[in-house]
C-alpha cells in the first residue's frame, strides 16, 4: 500500500504567503524538490500532499518559515534551505529559535543576527569566553561575526580598541613586487576586513575609527614585540600561520583583550609540508583553560546554496587540496 498523505496548512496573512511563495512560487518549489512533495496554493491556504514523513517535515517547515517571518526577518533561500535541512536532521525549532536573536543593528538599518544553529553557539561562546577559535569553512560567518562581536564590544566600551590582523600570505599565486609604500603592498591582504568593517561600521565611521587609531588593521608581523591591552583583537585566516606565529600571536593579549581566531582549515596556502599554526593550535590548546575552540560545519554556510554542495565534494574527493596538510 502507498504511503500517502496530504494536510491542509493556512497562513496568517497575505505579506507571509508573498514571503513563503517567493519570486514565482520559487520557494515552493525547493520545499516540493527537497521533500519530494506537492504544495498546491488556494490563496492563504496550502495543500501539502505526498508520503506521511514528508508532508509533516513540509508542514514544520512552512511554520518555522512563518514564525521566522513574524518576528520582522526577511526570506532568503537560506532560511528556506535552512529549515528544511534542518528538519530533514532532527533538529526542532531551529530557524524559530533565531528569529529573534538579533546581535547588533548597523548604522543603516540592517539586521545582524546568527543564522544557523551552529553560529548562533559561536556568539553566545565569543560573549562568555576570552580566547576562542572559531574554525569552519568558507561562507560560515567566522570572521564576520567576530568583527560584529568586536565592533558591539567597541561601542559598548568594554575595551578601548579593536586590532585585526592576517598573515600576509599568498593564496596560490605569485603576486610579485607589488607597487607603493608597505600599506599599500599589504592591503590586498587585508582587503577581506576593510569590507566587513565598511558593512557593519559604514565607510565613513570606519575611516574615523581608523584616524583615530581606535580600529587598527595590520599584518601579523606587526604583532611582533607587543602586548595589546583593553582590545578586541582578531587574527583572520589563522590556517596560514605558522606555530610560532601562532604562539607569538597568542602572547600578546594583555590585560582587559579579548581575542577570536578564526581559519579553515581545508584551505591552507603555507608552503607543502609546513604546519599550520592553527591546527597545531587546535591539537595543542583543546584542553587549556579559558581557551575555546568552536567549530562550524557546511551546514553553518551562509552563502549560495551551491557553496555547501562544493565543500561537501571537496571533503568528499579526499584530493590534494583538503586535510592531508594536517
């Protein structure tokens, strides 16, 4: 005997249809492929027909996508694709419990909240812990909530300056003698936090802030004989230094410094068979007190639906690229 269902599902209103619809019923028709059933609309109301499991999974969904839309967010494909995998694993609630965990609103009005589960730990870990690692792939919002974190903490004055830093180190292309001055050689490298900064702070607020010396972005090898008090200090694609950059980092938080370190380790660029500061890191410091490694995963990927597809082929494939640098 099949195994058929159908159930019956009505919306508040009008503005929540138009968001759970989409651009020509496009979000529809992802819950239809990804959970093999059929949604039938007759204005605010939805018939959800196909195997038992999957016309509940469907109905969770759509509620959640309908609570997240109540408490004043807008639907991306994300939070469509975020609902459904997340019911798909088990996991109940998990787009209704960030609904309203919004962390920061920035100068034009935008929203900055966690998105998945997995990053909503990572804020709650950045508020409570003084060192914390935060590893996982491209696209999961690792640098980008630090620096939000940072700024909050910034503009809360709970410490007096904020220090970002990166290992200048190329990804797999020989850039050569670059033109200018050492700023100017150096900025390709730093460009990532300029643009993070510019989204949350705006242009002009940063510039200030940089004047002022109060936001400062240098390479690693600036860190080198300092010891940063009263900051928020975050060390960016952490994968490409070296254990004594990472030690040499580490030791310079002062007194009143908070410091986030971030990386993927799937993508490290140092020269083949050179250890990676932040796995050795990672191996050496999981027990240590104070310290905290948090790890998000590709279902933590904020980005194009098709950027988690790519990283689970790349883990998959086992290629020269992934963990063997380990």
């Amino acid at each position: 005997m099949t195994d058929h269902s159908e159930a019956r599902f009505t919306l508040d209103d009008v503005g929540a249809a138009a968001e759970i619809f989409g651009n020509q019923d496009e979000n529809l028709a992802l819950i239809e492929k990804a959970l093999e059933v059929r949604v039938v609309t007759r204005g605010e109301e939805l018939l959800i027909q196909g195997p038992s499991k999957k016309v509940n999974q469907a109905q969770e969904a759509i509620k959640q996508l309908q609570d997240y839309y109540h408490a004043g967010n807008r639907l991306t494909l994300h939070e469509i694709n975020y609902a459904i995998k997340s019911i798909e694993a088990g996991m109940d609630n998990a787009l209704t419990l960030l609904a309203r965990d919004v962390t920061m609103v920035t100068p034009r009005g935008k929203q900055v909240k966690p998105k998945t589960v997995g990053q909503q730990k990572y804020v709650e870990i950045i508020q409570n812990n003084d060192i914390v690692f935060g590893i996982g792939p491209a696209g999961t919002g690792k640098t980008y909530l630090a620096v939000v974190m940072a700024i909050k903490a910034l503009k809360n004055k709970e410490v007096n300056r904020m220090v970002l830093t990166r290992p200048a180190v190329e990804a797999g292309e020989k850039l050569g003698f670059l033109p200018g001055d050492l700023q100017e050689k150096v900025d390709p490298y730093l460009r990532p936090l300029y643009d993070s900064l510019f989204d949350v702070l705006g242009i002009e607020s940063t510039q200030k802030y940089l004047e002022r010396h109060i936001i400062e972005i240098a390479p690693l090898a600036y860190m080198r004989g300092r010891t940063l008090d009263d900051a928020y200090i975050i060390l960016d694609e952490a994968q490409n230094t070296t254990p004594e950059q990472m030690k040499m980092f580490l030791t310079r938080i002062g007194f009143g410094s908070k410091a986030i370190i971030t990386g993927d380790i799937t993508q490290i660029d140092l020269p083949r068979g050179q250890v990676s500061g932040l796995v050795h890191a990672r191996s050496i410091l999981k027990d240590v007190r104070s310290v905290f490694i948090h790890e998000l995963t590709g279902k933590d990927i904020v980005r194009h639906p098709v950027v988690q597809d790519i990283i689970k082929a790349y883990e998959a494939s086992k290629d020269m690229y992934g963990t063997k640098r380990e």
